[in-house]
C-alpha cells in the first residue's frame, strides 16, 4: 500500500488550460505572433514553460526569457484564476487524507502561483507538504521538483511512494528517482505518451485513483 501520495498539479488536480492558454498568447503577441487554434498550445502545459517557447517557437535564450517574463505578467494578475478543479478532486483529497496518508505537491509550477492555486480551491490544507518549482530557475524539472519534495520530507521508503500525474514528465521524473507511478488520461497526456514513458498504472478517470491506491 501507498503511504505517501505525489500529486502533478496542472492536468491532474485541476484544468489550467484557459489561464495557460492566455498567458501564452499574451506573451507571443509581444512577438507579433498570433495563434488561431487554442488546443495547439495545450503541449505547453506540464513541462517547464522555456523549454516549450524554446521547442515549439525555437525562441533563443534571450527571447525565451522575455517570453516567459510576459507570460508571467498575465498568469500573476489573471491566468492562475482561469482554472478549474477537475470533479471529485477534494472528494479524492479527503478520502486519502481520512486512509492516513502523506499527500504532497510535486508540480513544475513555480511555487508561488501553485500556493494561490490551492488556496483559492481551498484545498492547500489536504497537502503536507508543496513542491514546486523556483521562480529563478534553480529548481525547473518534474524529476527535480520530485528529488526536492523526497529530500524535503525525509522520504526514504520508495516502495510506498506514488507519483500521480497527467503527462510523460511526471512518469520520468517518478523513474529517474525511483518510485512507481500513476497517469491520469483526463488531463492532457495520451495513454500512448504515459504508456511509452513508463507509467506502472493509469486512471481513466479521478474515481480510479483511490482504487489504485
């Protein structure tokens, strides 16, 4: 049995897509890019933000941290509060709260924005313990976000770890630092891309996940 749970916080407890979304646009019409189908931007929720303008936009250094300073301009004062929690997360919350287990916050988000997040749902007081992201790019990746949170609550028995998320980097970033873990299909990663990283289980659904605890 698990006995400490790592939530993703993007695609996994709630939708960020609209506030996601129009941040992103906010920043690339600084670049007098325009974007005509929303759901083409949807890859950029999960993994680090640069890396997307980086892969997607091949925006060098430079521009990348200009994109993601406009970016933040816009999700600071609007984007974070365009953000839905996804139906039967506090209920999920509560249960594995009541069982006695630890929940943690293992997200890339940087660790200012995922607080408000929790705050504004109400749900920060289900988590033991938030690990995100630094705003300064000292911690980025979901596998040093995880190695972060593991070192930060003294976690040392990985075999009753779980790491749960939405896309390939919460099922690699789980590997590379040896736990087990569960993809969600509601959020924004396919069962063919939690598959092939390695996922140990999937959910269909919110209601799986306790089953699968």
């Amino acid at each position: 049995m698990y006995k400490t749970v790592l939530f993703d916080l993007d695609g996994t407890i709630s939708d960020p897509a609209l506030g996601i979304t129009n941040a992103i646009m906010y920043a690339l019409e600084r670049f007098q890019i325009r974007v005509e189908e929303r759901s083409s931007l949807y890859p950029f929720i999960g993994p680090p933000l640069g890396e997307s303008f980086e892969k997607y936009y091949h925006f060098d250094e430079e521009e990348t941290a200009r994109a993601v300073a406009y970016y933040r301009e816009y999700y600071a004062d609007r984007g974070l509060y365009e953000n839905t929690l996804y139906d039967g997360i506090e209920r999920l919350l509560s249960q594995i709260r009541d069982s006695g287990r630890y929940i943690v916050l293992a997200t890339s988000k940087p660790e200012e924005f995922s607080e408000k997040i929790l705050e504004h749902f109400r749900i920060r007081e289900y988590f033991d313990f938030v690990a995100a992201a630094t705003l300064d790019g000292r911690r980025t990746t979901k596998t040093e976000v995880i190695a972060y949170a593991l070192e930060a609550c003294g976690i040392t028995d990985l075999r009753s770890t779980v790491m749960i998320g939405d896309r390939k980097y919460d099922i690699l970033g789980a590997k590379a630092t040896g736990l087990d873990s569960i993809g969600v299909l509601y959020g924004y990663g396919s069962r063919e891309e939690l598959q092939e990283a390695g996922a140990d289980r999937i959910a269909e659904n919110v209601a799986d996940i306790m089953a699968l605890l």
